[in-house]
C-alpha cells in the first residue's frame, strides 16, 4: 500500500496543500469570468490580459488554482490531442494537420512562458518514448509510428528493441518510438507560478468560491449579459468560459456534457543510483505503451517513478473523487505495473497514490467554443491530454474573445459539436464494460496473442472512438 493515499496529489507533497486565497468578495461585473483555475482558466486569462491589459478578468475557483487535473496529471508536456483521426473524417486531412502543427508548436510556446514568467516546473524537454511489450503492442506502435508521419515525414523516430532499452531499460520491450515533441514537467509547479503570473498582470482570482450554474445572457430581459452563480455572489461578464474539465457534470444542467474519467497515480520513494545506472533513463523522457489500458510515467526531479494509469475508471452519477484519494484496487493494479517494467524497482516502497478526474466527451474529441449570442464560451474534453492543449485552447479563446480571426479560430475543434453522454445507468454500464474488455484484451496479448484482440475493438465500438 502507499504510504500517502489522496492530499490532492504527491506534486504537492513538498510544500503542502496550499490554503484557498481570498473568496469572491460579493457581486461582481467584470469584462471575462473564466470558471475554473486550472491550465485552461489561466492560460486564457493569461493570454487576454497580455493582448489587452485593460480587461477586467475574474478567474473563480471552487478550491485553488490547480486542485483538479491540472496539479494531478503525469507531467506530460506533449503534442497529443483528442480526435485529430475523428477530426480528420469530418473536416478533412487539411484540417487535422492544421491542428496537429499547432499542437507541435505549443509544447515550445509552454517552454518559452516558463523562461519568460520564470517559473520553475522541474522541466526537462527530451522527448516522448513509447514501448512495445508484445506483438500486438509492437503491431500498434508500428501503425503509429505511420499516422504519425503521414503528418510530417520526421515526426517520430521508430527504435529497435535494443534503442528503446538503450533510453530506458523496460523489461520485455520489443520496440518503442520517440518523438521530440514532448517535455517532462512538474505539473503543480507549472500551475502554481501561472496562477502567479496571472495575479502579477491583474487578475482577480478568487478561490474557495465554487460556482452552481452558469446562466446565458438573454438580449431584451434585465440579465441580457451572462453569469456565474456562486453562493458568495454573482459575476456578470460580456464572457462567461467554462474551463472546468473533468469537474463540468457538477454544474448544473451539465452532467452528461463530459464524463468525468477517473486516472490514477502512484510513486516510489526515491530509488537508488545503482537502479538509474541499470535502468537509464538519463534524458528523463516521459515514458509510455501500447497496452489498451496504457501507462504513463516519468522520472521525477528527485529520482522517483512516478506512475499512472486508469484503475476505476469511472464512478456511478459522474462522482468524483474527494480530495484524491483512489481505492487499493487501483494502487495494487499500477504497483504491478511497476514491477512488470521494472522488475528492480520490485522492493521499492510506494511512497504517495493519489487520483483525479479527466473530461470525456462523447465522441472522445476536445472542443473550444464561444457562442456570441449568448455570451458563454467553453473549452476542454482533453481526455488525458490536456497539458499543452490547455495552452492551445487558452489562446484560442483569447482570439474568440477578442474577435479576432486568425489560424486558431479557424481550426477544426473550434465549434465541434458531440451529442450528450447517455443518462444512467447506461453511461456507467457502457464505461465499466468498455475498459473491462480493454483489460482483457490486454490479458490475452500478454499471454501469447499475435495480433490485437478482437475484445479491444468491440471496446472502441462502444466507446465511439
């Protein structure tokens, strides 16, 4: 078992959980009210006040500034995003690979906002691994490694059993790819000194106020500019922008807009230099696999493995969790993981487990939106790969709000529509059957299947990928 279970997350182990700053005040009317204080609330907020200082901003947040999935996650500063394929078939190659240039070039704009606020997230830009442990795997990352360069001929670098080692020593690889596109992080670092720079340029960021409902302006009535509703008072703005993630279900009249998907993580204590000279893993890349229910992992500043994976995927009524705690189902299922890859990190102690929740949308695809009539924006549904698309939608809703159009607003993930989660109990059904296959799937590919299994594709017809 681990040590620590919850305390929001091990990213804030050093310093503690920090106390909620000043709530809202009272009513108040502003220019923007962003609703969250996560990646995608301060990036955008961040992104307005640079391009017009004299926006009166409010960022309301039901906790503090990174108490979600923005000081939860793996530290994977990469260019994945969710549903360029599904993007690709509706919108067409062009447009997807409009995305996807963006995407590559938003893990450098993270990078130069660090230097430039100098916030110290423990950043390490070598790239993104990914391995191969069985054939089907190995069958998958090839595929990859081909959609990937059907986006730019050098995108990924496929590497032999024996160059996926050399980097990082994973037990039974047979192959892995790297990518350069891809940083290690701290992620509660990079929140907090955004969350800095954000009230440094004016931002009024108000903590401990969690909003109720978000209410559209109605042209014509006395409430004709919209709001957000919180038991300390209301906020009227000319913009009110969801960025509430995987928190979304808990607003009212949203709790089948995104599933809040459950992703969980564990770390050792610090591991010796005797297993860093086995194992490698000098350049500190992020690491990854094909396994249906993948992995993601990275080696921390101070020599750790920090670790993740899905465990319970999700709870009935779109619960989430309290204050990160995860079940000792899902700490066991990531310690075992562990050990398959690392077998000498077998004895090692697991010093913190912690869990989070991740927006899902219906057809797994993230959107930004910002709908004029009523004054009310949105962005999110990043399905684990919000860490550099927060950056992007920040920016992007920068430009909706301001009116300007440019090669952001015109991407194809600007007004994407996807129909509503089903109502329960179907949704809870449909997702604990889905990632039980995966798991099987994953079982039977482990044990000696040649090719991926047919469960694994039955799972994707259910999930609507």
């Amino acid at each position: 078992m681990a040590a620590v279970n919850g305390g929001v997350s091990f990213w804030y182990a050093a310093d503690g959980v920090p106390e909620p700053g000043p709530g809202l005040p009272g009513d108040r009317d502003v220019d923007v009210c962003m609703v969250g204080g996560g990646y995608t609330g301060l990036w955008t907020a961040y992104y307005l006040k640079k391009a017009d200082p004299s926006l009166r901003i409010a960022v309301l947040e039901q906790r503090f500034c990174g108490y979600g999935a923005s000081g939860r996650n793996g530290g994977w500063l990469y260019n994945g995003f969710a549903g360029r394929a599904a993007f690709a078939r509706r919108y067409g190659q062009q447009r997807a690979a409009a995305m996807q240039r963006v995407m590559d070039e938003a893990v450098g704009e993270v990078v130069d906002v660090t230097v430039a606020e100098r916030i110290d997230a423990d950043l390490v830009r070598s790239g993104v691994l990914e391995v191969a442990r069985n054939r089907p795997q190995l069958e998958r990352l090839r595929a990859f490694v081909r959609a990937e360069r059907a986006y730019g001929a050098d995108r990924v670098e496929l590497l032999s059993a024996e160059e996926a080692t050399d980097r990082v020593a994973v037990a039974g690889t047979l192959g892995g790819c790297w990518s350069r596109y891809g940083a290690r992080i701290q992620p509660a670092k990079l929140v907090r000194g955004l969350a800095r720079a954000v009230r440094d340029a004016g931002v009024e960021v108000y903590e401990g106020t969690a909003v109720g409902a978000i209410l559209p302006g109605l042209p014509g009535t006395a409430h004709r500019r919209p709001r957000a509703v919180t038991p300390l008072g209301t906020v009227t703005a000319d913009h009110v922008l969801r960025a509430t993630e995987g928190f979304t279900a808990g607003l009212r009249g949203e709790k089948r807009t995104w599933l809040p998907m459950n992703s969980a993580m564990v770390v050792t204590e610090p591991l010796p230099a005797g297993f860093w000279a086995e194992t490698g893993w000098q350049g500190r890349e992020v690491l990854g696999d094909f396994a249906h229910a993948y992995m993601y992992a990275q080696r921390t500043a101070d020599d750790r493995i920090a670790l993740g994976g899905r465990g319970i995927p999700y709870r009935f009524g779109s619960r989430t969790d309290s204050d990160g705690s995860t079940q000792a189902e899902t700490v066991r299922q990531l310690r075992a993981i562990l050990d398959r890859f690392f077998p000498a990190a077998a004895t090692a102690g697991i010093d913190h487990a912690w869990a989070g929740v991740l927006g899902v949308p219906r057809d797994w695809c993230a959107t930004v939106e910002l709908d004029r009539s009523s004054g009310l924006g949105w962005a999110g549904g990043y399905v684990g790969s919000g860490v550099t698309t927060a950056n992007l939608a920040g920016r992007t809703l920068c430009d909706l709000v301001l009116g300007r159009d440019s090669e952001l607003t015109r991407l194809p993930w600007v007004g994407h529509t996807v129909r509503r989660w089903e109502p329960e109990p179907l949704r809870w059904l449909g997702v604990q059957a889905m990632y039980a296959a995966y798991h099987a799937a994953d079982r039977q590919e482990a044990t000696g299947r040649a090719t991926t299994s047919p469960i694994a594709r039955l799972a994707d017809l259910v999930a609507g990928r």
